[in-house]
C-alpha cells in the first residue's frame, strides 16, 4: 500500500480542528443565547412582579376609599332617616276588644298592672339636672311639671317615653292600672295627671310614703295594693322596688 502523503494527513488535521472549533463556537453561541434568554426572562418575571404589587396597593387604595365613602353614605342617610323619623307623625291603629271578650271582662275582675313613673313611663329632670345621674335629652320636654319642694320653686322637664300614651290607652282595656312611684307625691301626683290627661285610667296611685325604706333604698310592697298576688303585677325599672316579690315584676329598660 502506497503511504499516505503529509499534505493529505495535515489537510485532515486541518479539517478536523476545524469541525471542533466550529462545534465549540456553536455551543458557546447556544449557551449566550440561553443566558440571554434567561435574563429576558428573569427581567420580565421581576417587571412583572413589581406591577403585581403596584397593582395590589393600588387595588387596596381604591377599596379603602370606595368603603370611606360608602361608611359616610351610609352615616348620613342613618342620620337623615332618624331626622325623618323624629319628625314623622306616628299612626296609632286602635285595637277595640271583640263583644265576646268584652262581654267575659265585664263580668271577670281585671288583674291589676302596676306601673313606676320614672325611667318606666317618663324621664325627667328639673332645672338642668338629670335624674339619677342620666344623661339629658337634647329635644324640648313633653310638658314642664312646676312643683313647691321645701317652699322652693323647682321646675322638671318631663319626656314621655315613645308611645307611651297608646301604651296606656290599650293595656287599661285589659288590667286595672295603678301608679305607684317612690318618688314624692307632689311630683308623682303632678306627672300623673299629665299622663292620665282626664281619661281616668291612673285613679290609684302610690308614693313614696307607701314604699318601705330597705337599706337605703325604697321598695313597694305590692301587697298594699292588693293581697292577692296571684291578680297583681309590676313593670318597673329598678330591681330593688320589686325585690319582696320578684315572681311579680316584668323588668323594663
């Protein structure tokens, strides 16, 4: 076999570092592209991570806003309703009594409703102090009650509870109604009258003489009224009135 001249094997030689060479440049031109790529990729991920949470703030700014105006909304519609409600007349719906029933009460005897004045029926204060250290209502009273106290003018300014006066007019269609207050009689008898407005409804009343004083405190004995306490029952305010015959009480606030 004839031997392979030097010029063919250095061509060959030649040849193959240039394939390697080619075959290097090829990987290094893939692998910049891939890290190009990547940072492409890495810089829109970060782009857009960074609008992510703009968009977030921004979100949480226009909720907090849109709830501040819907709270304001809100409060002043509240507030324009309970205007609307102060000055709205009310509609009271007579309840009359059917025969039937009003023929079984005329021959049954009525039990008997027991109703404290203040903080029950009525508030009051007089001369720019709140009884029993509550606080003063804003509107003008229902009607001004002038009493001599100790040879001493003194003025209460008297609010009605709210429908106190249907109260009245329906429940003494039931039971035999009885004031009975443990305040003194020059006022009771006074704010009585008032609430009573010749209609005849609160004939009996009790005062403060009639309480008995109990460590400090007045409670009413309701069997001075009647002693039959099975036909008798109270509605008051203050625990401490009725604490000889709780059984007897409906609590009021």
């Amino acid at each position: 076999m004839p031997p392979i001249p030097a010029s063919r094997i250095q061509q060959s030689s030649s040849a193959n570092t240039n394939i390697t060479l080619n075959g290097n440049n090829r990987e290094r031109h893939t692998t910049s592209i891939f890290r190009l790529v990547l940072h492409i990729f890495k810089c829109v991920y970060l782009f857009l991570l960074r609008m992510l949470a703009r968009l977030v703030v921004v979100i949480k700014r226009i909720v907090k806003f849109l709830i501040h105006c819907l709270t304001f909304i809100f409060v002043a519609l509240r507030g324009s309703r309970k205007k609307l409600i102060q000055f709205q007349s009310v509609k009271y719906y007579k309840c009359p009594l059917q025969p039937l029933s009003a023929h079984r009460l005329h021959f049954l005897p009525k039990k008997i409703l027991v109703l404290d004045l203040d903080e029950t029926l009525v508030h009051s204060h007089h001369d720019g102090f709140s009884r029993n250290g509550a606080l003063k209502p804003t509107g003008p009273p229902d009607f001004i009650v002038r009493v001599e106290i100790e040879k001493h003018p003194v003025r209460f300014f008297v609010y009605k509870r709210p429908h106190v006066d249907y109260f009245l007019e329906t429940v003494s269609q039931w039971y035999e109604l009885v004031v009975f207050t443990a305040s003194m009689e020059i006022y009771g008898a006074a704010v009585s009258d008032k609430l009573d407005n010749n209609r005849n409804m609160l004939a009996r009343r009790y005062f403060r003489q009639h309480c008995t004083l109990d460590f400090g405190a007045y409670t009413k004995n309701l069997s001075a009224i009647n002693s039959d306490l099975s036909r008798i029952f109270i509605l008051d305010n203050s625990p401490v009135a009725y604490r000889c015959c709780p059984l007897n009480a409906i609590p009021s606030k």
